[in-house]
C-alpha cells in the first residue's frame, strides 16, 4: 500500500461481504455504538493548529472531518428510515465534498460532536431494533445505481466512522 493511499485509508478500504450473520450485525452495531466517545476523545486531545491540519496533502483537515461525520451519519439515518417506512426508496445522494465546505464548518467541532452523539443515541437503538426481514430491505443509491441493504449500510458506517477516527489520530500524531 502507498503512502498516499495509507493515509487515505488508515484502517483499509471498506471490504463490504455479501450477507452478514446475526452476530456480525450485532457487533458491528456495537461499533457504530462506539464511534461517538472515540471521536470525543480524539477532539479533545487536538489542538487549535492541529483542527486545521489535513490529514494528508489535498484531504480535509480535521475540523472538516469532525463535521463531516455527523453529516454523514444523519444521511445514513435517514435512508434507514426511509428503507424501513418505503418501498425501496431512492434515497437523495449528497456531494459531501461541498458539505465539507459549507458555511457551519467553521463552528466548534464540539458541535459536530454533540450532534453525532445524539445521533448515535437515536440510530443505534433503531438499528438494535432491526430483525432478518428489516436487515434485508434495501435503497436505491441513484448515483451508484444499486440497490443497498440495511445490513450493508450497517457495515459500511461501521467501517465509515472508524475510517475517520483513523483519519483524525493521523492528525494527533502531527506535532
């Protein structure tokens, strides 16, 4: 692996599997579960510069990151909603690029914190809640053209917020 595609990827590229079993689900839920305090502690423990340090050269800096999480993870629960209360809905993609961009990124990241973890305390109760038939409901992703389950949004937002914790300890290892 490059250099550049190490700290692209800090923990690897997501690596979604076909199907996951009741126990897969029930721990990747507990690591969606565990991102908010992961993601506060890594906050806490970053500087003024280091909020404005990119992760790498041409990534976002680390206030960009703290703000994109929650973005994302409020889209995530809301196509869960969407999947669980239609019939494979088409969900609306969104550019996170130009969200990471907005006006509000400029807020205290405590923010951003506060919001994911709220979030969380509300998604993941929700995604507890989900049995075989739920798991197997699926969206329609306009801009990839597939069809995603809820098991396979599961595992990709376990992976996604690890994916940025790892993006912000890159940071904390910046002197």
């Amino acid at each position: 692996m490059s250099n550049d595609e190490a700290l692209r990827y800090p923990i690897g590229r997501n690596e979604g599997k076909a199907s996951y079993t009741a126990a897969e689900i029930t721990a990747l839920i507990d690591r969606i579960e565990a991102v908010p305090a992961e993601i506060e502690k890594l906050f806490k423990g970053l500087s003024p510069r280091q909020l404005e340090t990119p992760y790498r050269p041409g990534g976002w800096t680390a206030r960009q990151v703290l703000h994109h999480i929650p973005d994302s993870h409020l889209n995530a629960y809301i196509r869960t909603k969407w999947t669980l209360t239609e019939d494979t809905p088409t969900i609306k993609a969104y550019d996170e690029v130009a969200w990471a961009q907005t006006g509000e990124i400029i807020a205290d990241p405590a923010l951003a914190v506060a919001l994911l973890k709220s979030l969380h305390a509300k998604w993941v109760p929700l995604l507890r809640s989900l049995r075989e038939p739920e798991l197997q409901r699926s969206f329609f992703h306009p801009d990839s053209k597939k069809h995603i389950r809820l098991d396979q949004l599961i595992a990709s937002y376990a992976w996604h917020g690890e994916h940025h914790a790892g993006h912000l300890k890159i940071v904390a290892a910046l002197s």
